[in-house]
C-alpha cells in the first residue's frame, strides 16, 4: 500500500507549465484582481492551485488547464482526497476553479462549466483562539522597553490588541494612517476596503512614545519608507518576523505555544469586547468583516465563557 508521501507524488513530480496555461491563469488573476479586489495572498493561493491542476492535466490528460471536463477534475480531486490534503485545501481549490471556469463561460471561451457540479467538503466550524485578558496583559508586558525595537514591539502589541488588526494590517500600515488628534486609525483591510478605528489612551500613549523616541533611531540617516512600523534601518517589517517576536513574547509570558496564533490578539480584541457587552454590528465595524456571519462566530466564544460563569456561580445550575 503506498504512503501518503508517496501518492503525493503525483502533484509534486510534475512536468513545467506550458506558457498557454501560464498565460490563461495570469489574464484570470489580472480580471480578478481589477473586479473583486482580491488580497494578494488570496491571489497567490489560486494561482499555486490552477498552476498545479494545469500541469497535472497536461501529464495526466494531454489536456490545457481550460480545456479541462468535469471527468478530470473530478480524478483530480479524488486523487488529492487520497493523498491526504485537507478538507480546507480541497475548499480553497474549489473556490479557485468555480472561479476560473466560471469565467471561462461567461468570457465565451467556453459553453460549459466543468466545476458547476463540484461541491466543497463540509468544514468543521473552528472557534477563533482567544487570550484571558491576564494572559493578553502578560503578553504585553513581555517587550523591554528600554531600547527602541522592545518599544516599537509594545507598541505593535498595544494596537493589534486595541484595534483588533490583523497581522498584514498592521505590518502594513503607513504613517499617514494615524491621526493621534483625532484618535482615530486608518486600516485598509481585505480586498482594498477601508474602515476607521478608534484609538484608546492607552495606545495613543504607546504611538506617541514610539513615534518620538523609538522610530527616529530606528529609521536612522535611512530613507523613510512611509510605513508606521519598521526594522532597524528603516525598512518594512515583514508579517513572517512580527509573528516570529509574537511567540518569543508568549513564551516568555508563559503562554503556552497552543494559545497563540497570529490572529490571537485579534481574536481577543473581539471576544473581550462581547464580554463586556459591544454589540456585534459594531464588533463587524470594528474587525473590518463583509459579512454579520463572520462575525457570529465570535459569540460561540463568548457563550461558553458565560455559560461557564453561569455553572460556577449560579445557585441551581
């Protein structure tokens, strides 16, 4: 019986792209990005799909990436379930062939969808990992903030928490997205959207103490690059290091490896604030999120902490 590495194999021992099929999956990501304003980590993720698919089909089949029958993606799909991926990693391929062929037909370039018929695997509804707010105060605490990098770290902390930012929000905010007056922070979330979040005291007091006392001798005699956090010598910070310092932090605040994630600020940001009583549109406001569904789920979480309150504290529970 053959291992899953080895029946893997058949996605990894694939022959180069032909430029036809490279060509159609880039004039498909182009249309893509100028209609949906799609991220370009959402991009990134259908192209490696289709890229792999074309030459699948080119080995297997004989056949172009759009030239493609509901047969072939069908044994496609079999053979990935075989080999071990994920029920989320065939979804996120579903969703990039609904989309490619679906455009195929409405481009004319083709008079029938082979993906029309292809359902996404039912995934399990994961609740988002939150910190106690003990465990988020200790993880703020952890930076030293005797130099500048330890400040500009806390500071980073203070406003992911506080804003509920996810991480390429806030690795990629520039300067001008800050008004300390107003109180107010500029955010360009997913698909290009802006949103406006308010700032607490305490992390317009981080922002002011880094802007004066930790950025200038981190940019040094560099050109500015215009983004609000940077590494030493004025360069941008990069999602990959900032979660690379997150769990330096939650270790040394003695958070356990499982609690952590790189959304984990956020998530807590959303799940305190229903503790205390936010209300989800505004929650939806706050986080940024297209849909009052993705937002729900925050209340799951909030639900078993009140039902938890409840069994310990209630007189017949």
């Amino acid at each position: 019986m053959s291992t899953v590495a080895e029946r893997r194999r058949l996605f990894t021992d694939l022959p180069p792209l032909e430029p036809a099929d490279a060509d159609a999956i880039e004039r498909f990501l182009d249309a893509l990005w100028a209609e949906r304003g799609l991220a370009k980590a959402t991009l990134t993720a259908y192209r490696t799909d289709l890229e792999q698919l074309a030459r699948w089909l080119r080995q297997a089949r004989g056949r172009a990436l759009a030239a493609a029958g509901r047969e072939d993606l069908f044994e496609y799909l079999a053979l990935r379930a075989r080999a071990g991926y994920s029920p989320r990693s065939g979804a996120r391929l579903l969703a990039s062939l609904h989309a490619f062929y679906g455009r195929t037909v409405r481009t004319g370039l083709r008079s029938d969808d082979p993906a029309a018929l292809l359902q996404a695997p039912k995934l399990p509804r994961l609740l988002p990992r939150a910190l106690s707010e003990a465990q988020v105060a200790a993880l703020l605490e952890a930076p030293d903030c005797a130099d500048p990098l330890g400040q500009r770290d806390r500071t980073m902390l203070e406003l992911m928490y506080a804003a509920g930012l996810r991480v390429s929000e806030l690795v990629n905010l520039p300067a001008t997205a800050l008004n300390l007056r107003q109180g107010a922070l500029r955010v360009t979330g997913k698909g290009g959207k802006e949103r406006l979040v308010p700032l607490g005291d305490e992390s317009r007091h981080w922002l002011e103490r880094y802007l004066h006392e930790a950025r200038p001798p981190l940019i040094g005699s560099s050109p500015d690059v215009g983004a609000l956090f940077v590494a030493p010598g004025g360069g941008a910070l990069s999602r990959q290091a900032f979660w690379t310092l997150v769990k330096r932090y939650a270790a040394a605040a003695g958070i356990e490896p499982a609690r952590i994630s790189p959304h984990g600020l956020r998530h807590s940001f959303a799940t305190h604030l229903l503790n205390h009583g936010a209300d989800l549109r505004s929650l939806q406001m706050l986080l940024g999120h297209e849909s009052l569904s993705t937002t729900q789920i925050y209340t799951l979480v909030a639900r078993d902490r009140l039902r938890n309150l409840h069994a310990l504290h209630h007189p017949r529970a």
